[in-house]
C-alpha cells in the first residue's frame, strides 16, 4: 500500500490484516498540529500503521476556539486537519486512518457536513477525505440508534465511508459526551448484549461497511484499578452469535476498544484475540504531553515569568520559544505511544511499501 491516508477498499484491508494478523492500532486523538505530528513520527518511529482521530471539540480547537461560528469550526477544523494529515501522512511512510471520534445526537449534524465535504472531494478525486466516522447513539434506544446509523451507512457507503457504531454503553465522559460512572452501581449497563450486535449486524452488514464499539467494561479515562472489571469474553460471545447465525467464519465483527488508556495488558491481548482491531486512547497520551512540559516549566520558572532575568540579564528567548517546550509534549507522547504499539502488537506491522 501506498504511506498516506487510507480509505474505502484499502481502509478495509488494513483492518482485515491487522485481525488476521493478530494485532490492533492505536486510535490516537488529536487537537492540533503538535500532537498530530507527535502521532506520525511516533508511527514511523515504530514502522505501525496508525489511527487518527478528532472529537468534535478537537475539530473546533483545531479550527480555533476564537472562531465565532462554534458548528462551523467542528466542520471545517476536522476538513483543514484531513487535508493537513493527509499531505504530511505520505512524508512519513506509513499508513494512517482517518478517523471522528464520539458524535451523539446533537452532533449528527456534525457528521453530516463531514459527509458533505467526503462526497466533494470523492466527486474530485476519487477518494473520501475521512476513512471513517464514528455515530455514538448508544444512551437511545437500539431502535433509533440503528434507525439513524442506517441512514448514515446508506449515505457513506456510496463514497466508501466506515461507520463506527456504538452498542452499549461506554462509562465516563469524553468532550461531554458520555455517560455518569457510578463505581457503587452494578455495572451491567457497562456490558454490551450480544443480541444487540446480531440485531447491529442484520440490520447494516449489507449496506457498507461498520464496526462496533462494543462495552465490555470499559471507561473512558484513567480510574482507580479495580473499580471496573474489563471483560473480553463479553466480545467473543457477539462474536460467536454472529458467527454462528449466519454460519460466517471467525471473528466476524470489527470490533473498537474505547477507553483503552490504562487497561490491563492481558485484557487487551484478549480483546485483540476476540477481533478488536481498534483501541482509542487519548487521556494517557494528553498527559504524556502536558507532564514533560509541567517538568519543564517547574525547572525554568524564570523563563516563564521574566524575558531577561530580572538579576543578571540573562536573555530566556530560547527558553520560552513555544517550539523548546511544546517539543518536550510531542517527545512525551512520541514515547507513550511506542508502548501502545507494543501492547497492541502492530510495531513493525506497516502495510505501506
Ligand atoms: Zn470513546
């Protein structure tokens, strides 16, 4: 495959070979063009294929927070990222998903002007701008979450769009979307129904193509350990009941790890095991960027309040130039994300040639 932004047949090849081949890719979320080349170079670094993603709040800040028209800068912030990666993607030599993370109801819109900017520029060029889009109306009713992801596949199928759905629901809160988590309540909300996911399947499978966000315990964010047990078996069940009513071979489901920021290591062997091919993370790789900066702040206090020191003259311009300390954040995150290449197995997996 060619390094660069993959999309329709060849987005379905990398997913297909990172199931067969036993490994899964890092969803990274990113918020502007230092965490975005923070992800490539840590990609290429690791010879890994890599997923990117931007929240509707990262389209924004993307676009700029000062920007008046908030729905505008969603739209037109994730537009100017696409094209940014995808010019940069081809440079680092590998293959990058591009992907939007988390839109509920109010932000269906949203992913409908996406849409809107996919099927301009495959009228021009043949390709979508986006691999994928994510619709998360799992605190609805199946029924009208299916009903309206119906309706979205039917759109994005025609410029070989994905959709990432969502079944079940996934605890914590992520750019406000999201559901409360509540450690003393059973938690058997946090686990998705393999009925559920056959029904998924029945209704989308011949339409285009779709993967599941399925919850099997899993929160968005970094918790106490031990206050929510992961369970992957709940994935091999959807998995096997899929399988086995339309008499399809192993795995057939493409199946997405949210909130994979500080799980256990067997739990995401096994997840891989049971055909996750995706794992969002995001809040450990936020903190990998702003702790070497806080580290670097806290060891030059001076630079930070004084251009030249107030006591012997020293000139601080080196030290306060954005590109020494916002460096440090994208050095931070380049070296947490070799360790999810590691655990998820896809270091050295590159299908770019
Ligand atoms: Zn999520």
């Amino acid at each position: 495959m060619k390094p660069g932004v993959v999309t329709g047949a060849q987005y379905r090849e990398l997913v297909a070979a990172a199931k067969s081949g036993g490994y899964a890719l890092p969803a990274v979320n990113v918020v502007g063009s230092h965490s975005l080349n923070a992800v490539l170079e840590a990609a290429a670094q690791a010879k890994s294929d890599v997923i990117i993603q931007l929240s509707n709040g990262g389209a924004q800040f993307w676009a700029g927070k000062g920007m008046a028209d908030a729905a505008t800068a969603k739209v037109i912030g994730a537009v100017s990222a696409a094209r940014h990666t995808a010019l940069l993607a081809e440079h680092y030599g590998i293959c990058v998903v591009l992907h939007t993370d988390h839109a509920d109801r109010k932000h269906v819109g949203w992913v409908d002007g996406l849409m809107d900017w996919n099927e301009k520029a495959f009228a021009e060029t043949g390709a979508p701008l986006f691999s994928s889009h994510m619709l998360d109306l799992s605190a609805e009713p199946i029924e009208s979450n299916l009903a309206e992801c119906e309706r979205m596949l039917r759109r994005m199928a025609k410029t070989g769009v994905s959709l990432e759905i969502e079944l079940g629901v996934t605890g914590g809160e992520e750019d406000g979307i999201g559901h409360d988590y509540d450690d003393s309540a059973d938690n058997a909300h946090l686990y998705t129904q393999p009925e559920d996911v056959l029904t998924a399947y029945d209704r989308l499978a011949s339409i285009g193509h779709f993967s599941v966000a399925a919850s099997f315990g899993n929160v968005h964010g970094v918790y106490k350990p031990g206050n929510v047990q992961l369970r992957p078996e709940i994935l091999q069940a959807s998995q096997a009941l899929v399988q086995q009513t339309h008499g399809l071979s192993e795995n057939p489901l493409d199946l997405v790890f949210h909130g994979g920021s500080g799980s256990e290591k067997d739990k995401i062997a096994a997840a891989i095991r049971f055909g996750v091919f995706k794992m969002n993370i995001d809040t450990d790789t936020q903190f990998a960027f702003a702790q070497p900066i806080g580290d670097y702040v806290k060891a030059n206090p001076v630079a930070f309040s004084h251009q030249i020191d107030p006591d012997d003259g020293t000139p601080y311009k080196k030290k306060y130039d954005p590109r020494t300390w916002l460096r440090k954040g994208e050095q931070g995150m380049v070296t947490r994300l070799q360790e999810a290449f590691a655990d998820l197995g896809s270091a050295g997996k590159t299908l770019a040639r």
